[in-house]
C-alpha cells in the first residue's frame, strides 16, 4: 500500500463560514452545517497524465502517490439524444453517461477520492450509509485498497445492490426504516472507532470535491456550456460538484458561464424540492418516505443544512427544482431502454422525466440545450423473477413466435 501523502485542506461550514479540520470528516463542530472545501482557483492547475480523476491532482483532494487506486473512474462520455428528444419536447438535449464508471454509478466519483483519504490516514477501515450505488462503490475500491469496508444500508435496500456490496467483500448491514437511519448508524460507527465515512451526503467534503471532476469534463467535451444540466437529488453533492466546477472554470476564463442546474427527486421525499417550490431559504426533514426509488429518497433527518446548501446552489446557478412521479421515473427509464439502449435506473431516468415535465411547463425551451446525468446504471434494479421468455423447440416455432411481433412482422413476409 502506498504511504500517506501530504496533501491537507481545511473546509468550510456552508451555514457559519467557519473553518474545519477535515482529517477526520463530519458537520460543522460548531453549527452543524454541511462543510465543503474551498473552491481551487483562481487559477486551475493543468490537468495531468495520471489515470482516472488523478489527472485533475491539484484541484482535487488527491496527491501522485495515491493514483494506484484509480479503476478509470470518470472520462464517461456524452452522447446526444436518438430517440427521446421529441418525447421530451428538446432539441438539443445529450447524456453524460455516468453509469458507466467501474462500479456502475457517479459515486465512484466521490469514493476514490475518500478512499484515497482513508489511505494517506492510514485507516483501519471505512463504513458507508447507502441506499445502494455508494455501498458497491464504496465496497469496489475497498477492496482495492486493502482496507475493511462496513456498509449499512436501508432494510428495503434493492437486493441487486446489496449482493454487490457483498461481491467485493463487504460486511454489510440493513437497518430498520429509511434512508437517515442509516446515516445515523453509520455516523456513529464513523465517530467510536475512527473510520473515514464514505457515505456520499456532505458528511466527507473530501469525498465530495471529487465530484467536480463532472463538471471539470463536461466543459471540455462540450464546445458551450449548456443551458441546463439536470441532476438528481437526494443530498445533492452532484449539484455541488458541478456548479463548483464550472464556477472555478467561469472565474478562470475558461468557460463562458455556468448553466443553470435542474435538481431533480422523487415526490414522496422531495424536502428539496418542496422548499423551492414554496419559496423557502431552508430546507425541512422530510417526515414519511413514499416512493420506490430508493436512489434519490433521502429523508435529510439530522442534516438538513445539505438540503438548505443544494437549495441555495441551484438558486444561485438561475435554476430550479422538481419532484417526479415514481410511475413517472419508471416510464423516462423505459424510454431511454427503448429509444436509447442505455439501461439506466429509475433514481437515475427521474431526470429525463423532469425534463419533459418542465418543458411542459416552460421552465426549459425547447430550443435550450440540456444535458442529463445519467447517474446510475439499470442492472443492479432489475428484478431477479421477469420471464426470461418462452423456450422453442426448433426455427419453424421461432418464426411463429416472432411474427406475432409487430415490429418484425413486416420484414417476415412470405
């Protein structure tokens, strides 16, 4: 294993603006506020040759000697809408398409970096709430580092995302109820015994800086910014790297503005969404969690300053927030299966049903550009019990069953 670097930053409360020693990554020892790091800049470092985010090494939290850890997390590519531009009412709308990091999510993002962390501290383990990317990502690059991983995810956890946390070694736990209780367990882990919390809220502000690393390539593959960058929400990190990002970007010269973030999550727990749409400064728990989708339901019980913090960053880019319909989310994912071929996950496909309901409204133009986050991968929500189809006994069957398709009917004639 590697030894520790020397790299150190203080963060900052985002409700107090009080300084904080990240060594050891929690809220604000005087407020409670989320704390982030200061943004890099105002000149940006050049990029490197090392792999993976560590090519970003000096506007991240990450130093050479830890580049090892890197699985080729980032560099995920962005590709224009085929088929569900028109469903949508845009013209111009493209997907980055974050699901196709190591472990089949954005996490990775935020984990290699904590993890980078965990190792220049030399932990003896790191522990992750999760309601299910983070758990596989966070267990992926533990065993890559060689450290133990504990991971505690909600009891109605999707049990594909549980069995990868497991594949990679992980000691994994479900805890009674949603989302927060599960933050809280693992908080308290984090504080009795000293490890590095990868739990992917605003709880590690180490973690969270490499998230910038989306924002950071977008504006390389894109020759403008876009008018909108949509991004599902439970705490919001994401919204935080990317508008932190393209910010550091805007104030060195490198980009002409920073576009406005579409922060997107589901209605039966949407406490950032509901503040917005009332007009308010601060972000309330979310009470009683009704929705499926367990990717972007966090209630924010015991940490509501993340909420309040993603708030004020998408007021602060000009744009908005907006809760869609679990039947909603799993109609976009359909659609971008159909149209797309991207398998993408309900949590992760709420923001293209987002996008056609703000079209609907007028808050995006149809004429605007938009890019999607496409955050997780749709393989590890698949139901284990879907018919696998029907068995033939020779091509004659074949050729019946088939044309009983109307999509292939007509070029089945004779």
């Amino acid at each position: 294993m590697a030894q520790p670097g020397s790299f150190a930053a203080l963060g900052e409360c985002t409700m107090c603006a009080r300084k904080q020693d990240t060594a050891f990554p929690d809220y604000c020892a005087h407020c409670g506020g989320s704390v982030v790091l200061p943004p890099t800049g105002p000149a940006l470092p050049d990029t490197t040759d090392l792999p993976g985010m560590w090519r970003y090494t000096g506007r991240l939290p990450v130093t050479p000697d830890t580049a090892w850890l890197s699985m080729g997390e980032g560099d995920s590519p962005v590709v224009p809408a085929a088929g569900t531009a028109d469903w949508c009412g845009v013209e111009r709308l493209q997907f980055k398409l974050d699901h196709l990091n190591p472990s089949g999510s954005f996490k990775d993002r935020a984990t290699a970096v904590g993890m980078a962390q965990a190792v220049r501290q030399r932990a003896s383990a790191v522990v992750c709430a999760s309601s299910g990317n983070a758990a596989g990502s966070t267990a992926a690059y533990a065993a890559r580092a060689g450290l133990p991983a504990v991971v505690l995810m909600p009891e109605a956890v999707p049990p594909g995302k549980a069995a990868v946390a497991r594949a990679h070694g992980a000691a994994v736990l479900r805890v009674r109820g949603d989302y927060s209780n599960t933050f809280r367990a693992a908080r308290e882990l984090a504080g009795r015994f000293g490890w590095i919390n990868l739990t992917t809220t605003f709880v590690n502000p180490v973690a969270v800086a490499g998230l910038k690393s989306a924002g950071y390539e977008l504006a390389g593959q894109l020759a403008d910014p876009p008018g909108w960058i949509v991004v599902p929400v439970g705490a919001g990190p994401l919204v935080h790297g990317i508008a932190t990002a393209y910010r550091e970007l805007h104030g060195s010269g490198e980009v002409a503005a920073v576009p406005r973030i579409l922060g997107v999550q589901a209605e039966g727990c949407a406490p950032v969404a509901e503040a917005f749409a009332r007009g308010a400064d601060e972000v309330a728990p979310w009470q009683h969690v009704r929705t499926r989708i367990s990717a972007i339901s966090d209630p924010l019980r015991g940490y509501p300053s993340d909420g309040t913090y993603t708030l004020r960053l998408v007021r602060e880019t000009g744009g908005a927030m907006a809760a869609v319909a679990d039947a909603e989310a799993d109609e976009a994912a359909n659609q971008l299966a159909y149209r797309e071929g991207l398998l993408i996950e309900s949590g992760a496909a709420a923001g293209l049903a987002a996008v056609r309901a703000e079209r609907e409204r007028g808050t995006i133009r149809g004429d605007e550009s938009v890019v999607c986050m496409l955050t997780g991968h749709g393989i590890k929500t698949l139901s284990t019990d879907v018919d696998p189809g029907p068995v033939i006994t020779g091509t004659d069957e074949a050729v019946r069953r088939l044309r009983a398709r109307t999509e292939l009917a007509e070029g089945m004639a004779g």
